[in-house]
C-alpha cells in the first residue's frame, strides 16, 4: 500500500484543522472513521493520501444522545450501534433497519454512519479506476457501457447509483447534518446534503475537503409515525442496494397523514418521490393505492441500456413497502 | 509521527477479559517459542527498506501485551502475519470482501485487512491462535473439526472468528442466525451447511454444558 | 433431521472398517487451529516480495520498457520482462487444448510466454519486480514506463469469428487443433438430416453461457528459492508432480533439480495441475536477485491475471417424436477462449441422451480476454444447462413430465455405452421419490396466483471416473508404524484423510498408525493431481496396491528389526476395457421466483447421487453441498463482464463477483447410493466435481417450472428473470 501517515484526531475541530493544514502544504489528507472503505480506495490508488487523519479517537464521536428535540447521532456512532440501539429501534426503525443492512456484520462494527452517507460510489467503472468523472475525468463509462446497476432517476452527466443504505432513511426522516470545519460547524438538511451530478459530478455531497460529519440529528417522531427500510440486493448480502426503499409515513388508524418515500440504488442521490408522498397522504391505504403509488414512483425513470428492470423492481419495491408500513401485509 | 500518549478507553469485553486472565503466561510463552516474532518495541525490518511514518503502539495479541512500533500504513493483518508470524489469520481479498482475515477486536469482528495497525493502539486482539486454550482446541474449533467445517481451511480463521464472537453475545444460536452472523465471511468451498452445523453444535454443546452446572 | 448424507447400498457393496465411516479429516486440529501452513504463510530468511505489472490493453504490441525510474528506487532488487526473458510457458497454451503433455510444447505454434509481446489481453503479465517488501515492489511496478503500440482487440466469440475481427494469431482466431489446423472440431454420429426428417417437432435455439471466476480463496501466491543450482517452489497447485515436471521443462533444468512443496492450498475448483506463468516468473526472479522471492497476488490479479470458465455461445436444433423420443441433436458451440488454448472449449450433454443422429461442431475462438481454462467440471455445467433447459422444453411440448422424459431418453447402459455399472435410473427414481416430485412439481409452468410463484426441476449427470496411473510408497518401521507417501495436495476435498483411510483399512490398523506424508516433491512419488475428480481413484488404487505389496511382505519376512525399514512401491495403471466408467447423479430443486423483484429463493434442494463406493460419506457429502453451491453462484450471479469500448475487466473481485454467501445457499439433502463395480479402490468412483456440474440446469428448470418463461443466457439475474417477464 502507499505509504502515508497516520494522526489520530481529538476532536472534531481538530480533524479538520489537520486536514487543512495538510492541504495548505501540498499533501493530501483523508479522513478514517471506520476506515474499511478509504483503505480500499487506497490501495486501489482510486485516493492517495499522504495524511489518514483517524477519526476514531474523537471522544464522545459515537453516542446516541436523546433530547426533547429529538435524537443526536454522532457521526462516528457504528451501524452495528444503530441497528441495535434501543430508541432508534423504536422511534426509528427506517434507519435502525437500513444500518442493520448495510456490507457484512464486519463492516457495520466499523462502519459510521458518517461514512456511510459519505461514501463513494461504487460504480465498477469508478472502483477500477477509469478515468471518469468521479476519479477526476471527464466522462462517464457506464453511460454506453455496462449499466445495470447505475441510475434510472436524476442521471447525467455521471449515472452512479448513491450506494448509501441510511441515506435514504435520514432524508426520509428529515434528518439534519451537522458539519465541522475548520473554523466552525454548519448544519445541512439531509435532503440538501447530497449533490446531483448536473451541480457537480466530481462528488455526491456537500462536505468540503476539510470537512466532518460531526452528527446527524434525527427530529423527534410525531405521534403515529411508523416507518420501514426495504432493500433489494442482488447475492443475499454484501452488496449495495439494488433498489430500496425508506417509507416513513404518520398513521392515523388506516389513513396515512403525511408520507415521505424516498429510493435508493435508482439516483446518484437518495431520490425522493414527492408526487408519491401527495398521492398517499389523507390517504387510506389499499391495496389499490399502493399499486398506483407503484406506478406514480418510476414517472419520469429514464432507464439506461442495461437497466430497465429497475423499474418493474422499483414498483414492486414501493408497493410493498408502502403496505407493510401501513401494516397491510 | 509521535506516539500518542493517551491512554486509551478501557472497552474489552467480559469475553476478552476472561481470556486475557485465563492465558497471558501461557501466551506469552508460545509467543516466545516462535522464530522470527519481533522483540518488544522493535519490529523487524528488512535491510534497505525505506524509512516510513511509524508510531509505537501498545495492544494485546491474544491475551499477552505488546508494545510495537509499527507503520503508519500497516494493516493490522499486515502486522499480525508478517511482524508477529500469528498467519492463522488469513487473505483472501485485501479489500474487505471476503472475512478471511477477520479477527476479534476489543470484543466485535473486524476485517483486519482493512483496519490499519495504529487504530489498535490501546485495544485487545484475538486471532485464530487465541482461541485453544492450553494446547486444547475451544469447543467450537473441535466442533469444526467433527462437522467437517473446513474444507480447504482457508476461510476458516475467519469463520471462527466471526463464530466465536456470536457465541459470546448469543450462546445458542440457531442455524439462520448462524448463517446471518457469519454472512461476512465468504467461503469458496461453499461449506456454508457445515459451518453453520458446527455453530450450532458448539452453541448447543456449551448450552448443555451450562445447565449440567459445569464451567460456566 | 436426515441422515446426512443417507446412503443406499447396493448388493455389491459390503461393509469395510475404515472405509465408508464418517471420518474428520486428519489435519482438521490444524486447519481450525491456523497451524496449516499455506504458501504465503512461508517465510524465509532475506525474502524479497515480487509484484507484477499488468497490461492496461486488451491487445498491444510493447515498443519499449522504461526501467530506469523502477531500477533507481531503493530497495529494488530485481526485474524482469520479455525483453531479459523469454522461457515458454508450456503449460500455458496447448495446441488442441487437451491434456497437456511435453510433446505438446513441441508441438504448439501458438507460444505462450512467461512474458508475452504482443500483450492479448488486460492483465497479462508485463514485467515483474522484486524488492525488499511489498510496498517497495508495489511502488516500482509503478514506476515502469511502458510504450505500447495499441492494436485493435476482440472480446465477443462469435465477433471474433467474424472474417473482419481483428486477429489475435496470424493463423487466425479459431484455435489450432492439436494438428495445428485452425478448424472447427466436428463429432458425429448418424446423419442429423435424416433425424430431423424423421422429426415430429423440432426446436431451435440459442443459449448462452458466462465467464465465471474459480475465485478460490486463497490468492495465487509463489515462493521460489534456489540453493545453488536446485529450486525450491512454494506453490498453491493441485498436482505437486506435474507443477514440478513443468517447472523443470520450462526452465531447461533436470527434474531433480526442482522442488515443489504445496502442503495446503485454499480451494483448487480447476486449472491448476500444472504449472503456472508465475512459479516461472517468482523464480526466475529469484535467480536474478539471488535471493527467495515471494509473489503475492492480490483478489484482482487473481481475477484479471488467471483463468475461469470459458463462455459459450450454443445453437441447438432438436428433433423429437410425438412419443417424446428423440430423433436428432445438432449442436453449434462458439467458445470463448481467451488468446491462448488451456482447454478443448468443448461442451458436455449430448451424450447424455440416447439419441441416433448428433452432431456437435465447436468454434475455440481466440479473444483479448483473460484466458480460460479448467473450473470445476470443465466441460460440463456450461454445457448441461442448455441441452437440459431446452430437453425440459421438449417434454412440456409433448406433454410429458420432464422426470418421465428424462427416464426414456437418457443414456442407457446397453450396446451403445457399455457401462462398468449403471445407476442413472436409480439416482432419477430414488430423487424423485425422495424430493416428492409428484406433489413438487406444476403441470402448467407459471400457473399459480400472487407475485411469488414456485416450481420445481430436476437435471441429471453422467460424469467419467476413469481409472488411471498414479503412485504410492508405504513402510513400516520396527514397532509397526507405518508411513504413507502420496504425492498429493489438500486442496479442500480431503485427499490426505483419504488415503489414509484407504490405507489404515487395507493394513487392518487404527487411522492413527499411518502417518502421511504428502505435498512435497522431494519425499513423495507421482500422484495424478487433484484435477478431475480422480485421486480417490487412482492414488488410491496405488495405495491400496503398495499395502497388500507391504502385507505380503510383512508375512514373509516379518516386522524390521531396529531402524530397518520395509519398504513397498506401486504405481498401478489399471485399466478398464471395453466400457464406460462413470458417476451418476440427479438434483431435484424447488424455488420461489418473485415476480416483482426478480430474485430466486431455495425452498429444497435434494442431491442423489452414485459415486461408487464412498471412502469417507463426512467428507464425501460436503463435497456435493460445497459444488451445488459453487453451481448456484454460476446460476445465478457470477458472470466476469467486460467493458466492451476497452475490453477492460469490470468484475474484478468478490464485490463485483457476488459469489454466493452464507445467506445464499440452502442446505442440501445428499443421498449416496453405493456400489462397487469392482475398479478403483473398492469400487470408488468420481465426487469432487459431480455435485457442481447439474445445478444451473435444475435451477434453470425450477424457474421455468415457476414462471413459465425460459431464462436462456447464465447467469439468471433478476434482471434477467424481469427482462423475461416484462
Ligand atoms: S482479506 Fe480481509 S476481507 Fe478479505
Ligand atoms: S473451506 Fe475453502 S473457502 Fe471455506
């Protein structure tokens, strides 16, 4: 593997001080929570970092803290953590599911949830090193190639997919990201965290170079609100999201107030459906309105060669989580 | 690179604890009794190698403490197999895909082909070599041999690593959640029956074993 | 819960001690223990590691190699391309692709290089260097500067059969025969038109197959090490003795000057009985440098730089009578071989039938992909999906159930195949039965209601187990210890724990007074290899000779005295004359196939299978579970895609692969019916490959069963199993 230095951070602040100093001597500086993902890129030389600048030692990076507001996760908290931490279990099972689903239980003991939502594609063009956009190039591969896993929503110039799994769940929960620099912290919508590649195809998300995610602060839940994750994959496990879902509607006996359904696998962001959403909410749910949310879900998909079966698989993603949320199944 | 002075937070779990206590001395000695591990504080380095960013640290490898000084961009595989010659520990990918090289850390599995060395600083590792106890094999490496869990053997470190961390956090466990436990760790030979067969004949063993009153 | 496996005896076979008892295998402490030592668990003292620089180019023509950054970095000690040299790698390609053999590299036009120029395809070794760690060797390959002439490149077979394709050979891109002819290999029987004529139905199609991947766990890895003129080469192979031979040819050395050691191997699946370019390349590094060297191969270099099943393309045109008996087979394969031979390319099913017109016409084609050669049945599940798959059809058309249609038209042991014993209709029977075929099974495929639908299918397999020459040595000391030396490897199957069993039971004594030595070249005779499903066979019927050879001894002259040893020798060639020797199996499998999202869930898998006489049923049963396994992968997931603009690697490793995982294969339920035709030791017959080699044609047919639409192309993705239903 390259050859690079290690320094453990104490605190955010200071994380991101390192890695601008770094920047302003000419190295490059990444950042390891869990870490699993960035030796990967690593040793494929996908990222050359001169300065790993380690995460892990942040105290207090990790907790689930719970307030009237709601619940802070720090974005150091592992997705083991999540899966089985009892008040997002309960209060958010979306998440507690779309952590619980994510690689092997080998990477969800070291996997954050702030990389999770900050990973990098993993389109085979870029993994291999192509020179495409995502790699600093100016092109992407999968558009004549092979596309069968890319998007189907919200393409171009770059078809990646969004490989997060909680990604979905934090934009269809209203999360909030709450980002350190420097010289301060900022908070971002998880609905504006992500980046479509028409803003700008070399990255999927808003975090500058010096930049980490300190939390991600979940509103408390209305009175109601049931959710769920549903996750198609190709092999049974370790791999990405071929198409899923995070349903997360208000119930009010068998009628839906407000719905928020958002997809992943199917956009280079965590795509939500907001013409789905305004069909089921003050809704009944029936068999009969999840199948024509079904149908409203891939209005607009514009499949590529190879990967037009997403959208069949879209509908029948939709369809049944929509039910099960609403307990119909 | 300076070493880090802190002292690291003290998370082991009861299971690691346990056998810490259990084997130090014994550890140690067969560490001893292996050519080619690394004095204390010194890992050997071939000559002309170049100098590298290395920060000393201070872990404990299966159950007996060490002090290394190690490369910044050593994997913890890298320093178990090649500096410490503990090669039970297995790879298969190198990215993070396949679980052959997963060990025990500080009570949870880890791919220890991508978890650099420095991050273990202040933290307890279990590999393969750690689990007999006094030259006895544990219940569940016995199990693996009586169910015919290995096939060409290669993913089996990995195996029972994974295994063994279950079995700590759920004694008994049934075939499907054998199976979702272990899902991190591929196995070629496809002897994914068998393996899960041996988990849960060692989960069902001990299980026994407890309610007879013994070894608790 | 089962008897697992349940087994069967036929009249023929009668109970042994050590033979047929479940029995853990004899290094099972040090597999579990991490003692078993692979090859890059090898470490010797000043070992220098080695990288390999790979061609980024499907098709190029090397103009020049810059060294001097690479030379310039510290801690680099040796460095090697095609330009300081040139050996053949005999094992590497083979005119005709069959077995490979030294006259064969006399024979072969078409050379294959440790390093070859021009390059044919992405990932073919460039140049390799060796430094003092592997960050350094990383480094330096990096630091090579290659100028390239780019030529144009082919990865498609039946592209490549074009007149215009771009060539990879001046003789062209159809493969040379073993005569050096490029021409396509025919075989056939009756006259085909005349089948079709006599046809009531006949069908047509075309069915495809994918590049899978062995993906075997442990990476390549090589250490070489020489002691003045003598080589040592640490390597993960099959077969120790033909690796070592091959060796010794390619470099121009005496064979006892070369020393092969492989004690444990990670996963064999094919291909590797027999040298590879990089036991040639690590030691010619060594040479060079003068000193060990090791080569480690990464996931990727495995993928890229080695070998998987070959693709095929295959036309199928059937004839069958309204009875449902068959009239005609003509087959078309084109497959695809990558740039250099390894393997015939040919597909096996045909012969599976009782039929009295066929043809089979097979297209080798060369292209720029990583070259394909021996995985698992090398011939066979490739070939036994399709003719199973469209069979399958045939009998819905003629309204036949396709168990009953499989029992008329199978190969019969009778004068056209004389079998050393037949069990074909036993395994289809037994397995339909135990499977409940009847209850299972839909008359109408795709009938049923909702989004999840079941079915279920049955595929059946007739596998060679030929008897053949292989060696064993066994003494005995004073105290009646005995010593064993088999010249194989543990590659997965337990072959050491085998022949021990063969012996200790032959000898009447415990397991525990037989100590095997095995895996070296230095202290072990010829063994056939672990490639073809045959050490139980044939190094078995060595050991089974050289312990009644010991036994006679023993009886005349009595145990040795003080550290005398007996000593006995055999390398039996047996024979069988006149007949066919083969395993026979049958799988039975019902799914559920989500309409909505495409994916396919194991309900029951029964496996029936007739191996002989089974030496160890422990070891023996997980064979069968580890290859159904193996054929779900290549069922359903793994297909090595390329980019086609720049014929560059896509499925690079395990990610990409999507080898199937602990959640992804059901347990199967494995009957043995034994039997002992009188070959082999005991009547043993073939297992390792058999379990693999019917399954993606029975999943084929389970999901046809389910659906009502045949999926043609391998592997059955969702998106295939959507694209169909659309
Ligand atoms: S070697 Fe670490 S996961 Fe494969
Ligand atoms: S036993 Fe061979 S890979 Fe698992």
């Amino acid at each position: 593997m390259k050859t690079f230095a290690n320094a453990n951070a104490r605190s955010v602040q200071d994380a991101a001080r390192r890695a601008r100093d770094a920047r302003q001597t000419g190295q490059h500086a990444s950042f390891a929570g869990g870490g699993t993902d960035l030796l990967q890129l690593v040793k494929e030389r996908i990222v050359s970092p001169d300065l790993i600048v380690n995460l892990k030692t942040i105290p207090n990076l990790s907790q689930v803290t719970r307030s009237s507001k709601g619940v802070s996760i720090g974005g150091l908290a592992t997705l083991d953590a999540i899966s089985r931490d009892e008040t997002i279990r309960r209060d958010y099972p979306v998440l507690a599911e779309a952590a619980a689903s994510v690689a092997t239980p080998q990477i969800r003991n070291v996997g954050t949830i702030g990389g999770n939502i900050a990973q990098r594609p993993w389109c085979w063009y870029y993994r291999n090193g192509f020179p495409c956009y995502k790699n600093g190039g100016n092109q992407c591969f999968s558009f004549a190639g092979e596309n069968q896993f890319h998007a189907i929503f919200g393409g171009g110039p770059s078809y990646i997919v969004h490989p997060s799994d909680t990604a979905p769940a934090l934009v269809a929960l209203g999360a909030t990201i709450r980002i350190a620099g420097p010289s301060g912290e900022r908070a971002v919508p998880a609905s504006e965290f992500f980046v479509l590649p028409r803003q700008n195809a070399a990255v999927e998300n808003v975090l500058a170079d010096d930049e980490v995610i300190a939390s991600v602060d979940l509103p408390s839940p209305v009175a109601g609100t049931r959710s769920r994750y549903f996750k198609v994959t190709d092999r049974e496990t370790w791999t990405h999201a071929v198409v899923s879902a995070a349903v997360v509607m208000q119930m009010e006996g068998e009628t839906c107030r407000a719905a928020h359904v958002v997809l992943g696998g199917v956009a280079p962001i965590p795509w939500r459906l907001p013409n789905v959403e305004q069909m089921l909410a003050d809704q009944p749910i029936t068999e009969d309105l999840a199948a024509r949310a079904a149908e409203a879900a891939v209005a607009g998909a514009r499949p590529l060669s190879h990967n037009a079966y997403k959208i069949p698989m879209t509908k029948g993603v939709v369809r049944r989580t929509v039910l099960q949320v609403a307990g119909k199944t | 690179m300076s070493t880090d002075p802190e002292k690291p937070t003290e998370q082991e779990s009861d299971v690691t604890r346990r056998e810490f206590l259990g084997t130090a001395g014994a550890a140690l000695v067969v560490a001893a009794a292996v050519p080619g591990v690394a004095v204390e504080g010194q890992t050997a380095r071939p000559a002309g190698t170049p100098s590298r960013p290395r920060t000393q640290i201070r872990l404990t490898v299966n159950g007996a403490q060490r002090r290394l000084e190690v490369d910044d961009h050593w994997t913890l595989a890298e320093m178990l197999r090649d500096h410490l010659r503990l090669t039970g520990t297995k790879l298969g990918c190198e990215r993070g895909e396949c679980g052959a090289c997963t060990v025990i850390l500080d009570g949870k599995t880890v791919y220890s082909c991508s978890y650099l060395a420095v991050w273990a600083d202040g933290k307890s590792v279990t590999t393969v070599e750690g689990l007999a106890k006094n030259g006895a094999l544990d219940p569940l490496q016995q199990a693996f041999v009586v169910h015919d869990a290995p096939q060409c053997g290669f993913c089996t470190s990995g195996q029972l690593m994974s295994a063994k961390a279950l079995l700590s956090a759920n004694p008994a466990p049934t075939v499907a959640e054998v199976h979702a436990a272990l899902a991190g760790n591929l196995c070629r030979c496809s002897n994914y029956s068998r393996i899960a067969e041996a988990v849960v004949a060692a989960g069902a063993a001990g299980a026994t074993r407890r309610t007879s009153g013994g070894g608790q | 819960m089962q008897d697992n496996p349940r087994r069967i005896a036929t009249s023929s076979v009668s109970p042994m001690k050590a033979i047929g008892q479940p029995t853990p295998r004899i290094d099972a402490a040090d597999r579990v223990s991490g003692r078993a030592t692979y090859t890059r668990d090898v470490y010797l003292d000043g070992m220098l590691y080695a990288q390999v620089l790979r061609s980024p180019h499907p098709h190029a023509r090397i103009r020049s190699i810059d060294l001097s950054r690479a030379k310039a970095l510290p801690g680099v000690k040796a460095i090697v391309t095609h330009e300081n040299c040139n050996y053949v790698w005999g094992a590497g390609s083979i005119a005709g692709g069959v077995q490979y053999n030294d006259d064969l590299k006399k024979i072969t036009k078409q050379r294959r290089y440790a390093f070859n120029n021009p390059v044919r395809y992405v990932g073919e070794p460039v140049a390799a260097v060796a430094a003092v760690d592997r960050h350094v060797a990383e480094e330096a390959v990096r630091l090579i500067t290659v100028d390239y002439e780019v030529l144009p490149f082919v990865l498609d077979q039946e592209e490549a059969l074009k007149p215009d394709a771009p060539k990879l050979w001046p003789e062209g891109n159809i493969s040379l025969t073993a005569r050096n002819e490029a021409a396509p290999t025919v075989s056939k029987r009756g006259d085909v038109e005349q089948g079709f004529r006599e046809a009531d139905h006949v069908f047509e199609e075309r069915y495809s197959t994918a590049m899978c991947h062995n993906a075997q766990m442990e990476p390549r890895s090589v250490v070489a090490h020489w002691e003045g003129d003598k080589l040592t080469v640490y390597t993960p192979t099959g077969g120790i003795a033909n690796c070592h031979h091959d060796i010794a040819r390619d470099l121009g050395i005496p064979d006892e000057k070369v020393r092969v050691i492989c004690h444990y191997m990670g996963g064999n699946f094919g291909n590797k009985n027999q040298n590879q370019d990089t036991d040639l390349i690590t030691a010619i590094l060594a040479k060079e440098a003068g000193a060990p060297v090791k080569l480690e191969f990464s996931r990727k270099d495995d993928f890229i730089g080695m070998h998987g099943r070959w693709p095929t393309v295959q036309y199928y045109k059937v004839g069958v009578k309204n009875d449902g008996s068959l009239t005609a087979i003509q087959l078309r394969t084109v497959s695809n071989m990558g740039p250099y031979r390894k393997n015939n390319g040919g597909v096996a099913g045909i012969e599976l039938y009782e039929c009295p017109h066929t043809e089979s016409t097979l297209f080798p084609m060369y292209t720029n992909r990583t070259t394909s050669a021996n995985y698992r049945g090398p011939n066979d599940p490739q070939g036994y999906y399709p003719i199973q798959s469209l069979m399958d059809d045939v009998a819905y058309a003629v309204k036949m159930d396709p168990v009953d249609f499989i029992l008329k038209n199978m190969v019969k042991d009778g004068p056209r195949t004389r079998f050393t014993n037949y069990t074909l209709d036993e395994c289809i029977r037994k397995g339909a039965e135990l499977f409940e075929w009847k209850k299972r099974w839909k008359p109408v495929a795709g009938s049923g209601d909702g989004p999840i639908k079941r079915g279920a299918g049955v595929a059946f397999m007739s596998f060679r187990s030929g008897v053949g020459n292989s060696s064993a040595v066994l003494t005995v000391d004073a105290r009646g210890q005995y010593t064993l030396y088999v010249g194989v490897t543990d590659v997965g199957p337990g072959a050491k724990t085998t022949m021990n069993i063969i012996a200790a039971d032959e000898l009447g004594v415990p397991l525990s007074q037989v100590k095997v030595v095995w895996g070296d070249t230095d202290t072990c005779p010829y063994s056939v290899g672990e490639s073809g499903s045959r050490t139980t066979i044939m190094t078995g019927e060595a050991v089974v000779t050289a312990a009644r050879d010991l036994k006679k001894q023993i009886a005349e002259k009595g145990l040795p005295t003080g550290t005398g040893l007996l000593k006995a020798s055999a390398s039996p060639n047996p024979r069988v004359e006149g007949k066919t020797r083969n395993c026979f199996g049958a799988h039975f499998v019902e799914v559920e196939v989500d309409t909505e999202l495409g994916g396919v869930r194991f309900l029951k898998y029964v496996a029936v299978h007739e191996s002989g006489r089974i030496m160890n049923p422990l070891t023996a049963t997980s064979q069968i579970k580890g290859g159904v396994g193996m054929g779900i992968g290549m069922a359903l997931h793994e297909d090595l895609i390329y980019d086609r603009r720049t014929g560059i690697p896509l499925v690079t490793g395990y990610y990409f692969d999507r080898i199937p995982t602990h959640l992804d294969v059901p347990d199967v339920d494995v009957t043995f019916i034994e039997a002992d035709d009188g070959y082999g030791p005991y009547g043993a017959k073939s297992v390792g490959e058999s379990g693999m080699i019917q399954t993606p044609a029975v999943i084929s047919n389970a999901i046809y069963n389910a659906i009502g639409k045949r999926i043609k192309d391998l592997p059955i993705t969702r998106a295939r199993i959507l694209g169909a239903l659309a």
